[in-house]
C-alpha cells in the first residue's frame, strides 16, 4: 500500500509538469513515420508478389483506376531505378527514432534540424511529383501510396515549423514557425484538400463504378 501510495504522489507531482505541447510533436513524428512506413512495407510486398508473377492482382486493385498494380509498374514507380518504397521503408525510420528521441529528453543541434527539414522538403516535393503523375499521367491511385502521402504532408508541416520555432534557421524565423506550429494541422488538413479536390475532379466519371 505504501508503494501504491508513493506513486501516485509521484505521478501527481509530474503531471503539471508535462506541457501537452512538448509531446504532442514527436508523438506525431512516431505515429506518422509508423504509418508511412507500414505503408512502404505493404507496397513492398505487393512489388515483390507481382515480380514474381506480372499476372497477379494486389490487395488494392479494386477498380479500373484504384489499383497500385498499374502504378507500380510505371516507370515513375522506380524513379532511382529501384522500387519506390523502398526509400520509405528507410526514410520514414528517421522521424520515428528522433520521436523517441526526443521523448527521452535528447536536445539536438540546429544543423540537425536542418538536414531533418530538408528531407522532409525532398519528401514532400516527391509526393507532390508521385501525385500528378498518378493523376494525371498513370491515370490511376494506388491506395498504399496515398497513405504514404498521408503521412509524409504532417511531417513535413511539422517538423519545418517546429524547427523553425525552436531557431534552427535563424532567430527571424521564431515567430513565423511558432504560428505555423501550433496551426499545423489546419495546414495539413489544406494540404490535404489540395490534393483530393483535383482527384475528384479528375476521376469524376469514375467513382460510381465503385458503389
């Protein structure tokens, strides 16, 4: 019972002084690096079925324009010469470990935050490519990809912003990153409208074939 007793004093003692705000961040970075990568890893393995057999059909190929079969294919799908996803399976690990990371107490240095905010440029830019190929020349979405891009479009937002905030380019970007961190989301969820308006714009006499 003392035991008990000693702690939930403890744990009533630390709970002021959690700031919510300090956590919310790399949790996002975990929670969508897990994302993206499981992502990256269910396409892998769709590559891989479709490697070893050109005529089989993937879990997502559920109608003439939803089919990851069609985009994996393309060549834009191996844009280095070798299978898109695999830059995710290791990309989308460095938010996850600086999530953790962070978590524990670690403290990096401004260098740091810039190389981590310009692969995150680098991965955002290649979304925004990925997507107007799918849309506009494959002419087909592929379902796992689109997850990927769910979460590559947070952590882009939020890691820039962050690091901006906590000075990482210059003391003239604090104020600017601190709005745009605490409106990341709002951001996102534009970006996200963004990109869905002209899917369904461009598919628009396709979606009744999936009802």
């Amino acid at each position: 019972m003392q035991v008990c007793s000693h702690l939930v004093r403890s744990i009533t003692r630390l709970l002021p002084k959690c700031d919510n705000r300090r956590v919310i961040f790399p949790i996002s970075l975990i929670g969508f690096g897990i994302l993206g990568w499981i992502a990256s890893f269910g396409l892998t393995l769709e590559r891989i079925k479709v490697a070893g057999d050109p005529q089989a059909t993937t879990a997502c190929d559920i109608s003439p324009f939803i089919s990851c079969k069609s985009v994996m294919l393309s060549e834009q799908a191996a844009l280095l010469g070798f299978p898109n996803p695999l830059i995710g399976l290791a990309a989308f690990f460095a938010p996850v470990v600086v999530g953790f990371a962070i978590l524990a107490g670690a403290k990096f240095k401004p260098w740091f935050w810039q190389l981590f905010v310009l692969g995150h440029v680098f991965a955002m830019a290649f979304v925004l490519w990925l997507f107007s190929q799918s849309v506009y020349v494959i002419g087909a979405l592929c379902l796992y990809c689109m997850v990927a891009w769910t979460a590559t479009i947070p952590l882009f937002w939020a890691s820039a912003s962050y690091a901006a905030k906590e000075g990482a380019f210059g003391e003239r970007f604090k104020a600017s990153g601190t709005v745009v961190h605490e409106w990341a989301w709002v951001i996102t969820i534009l970006t996200y409208l963004a990109l869905i308006v002209p899917i369904l714009i461009q598919f628009w006499d396709y979606w009744p074939s999936l009802f």
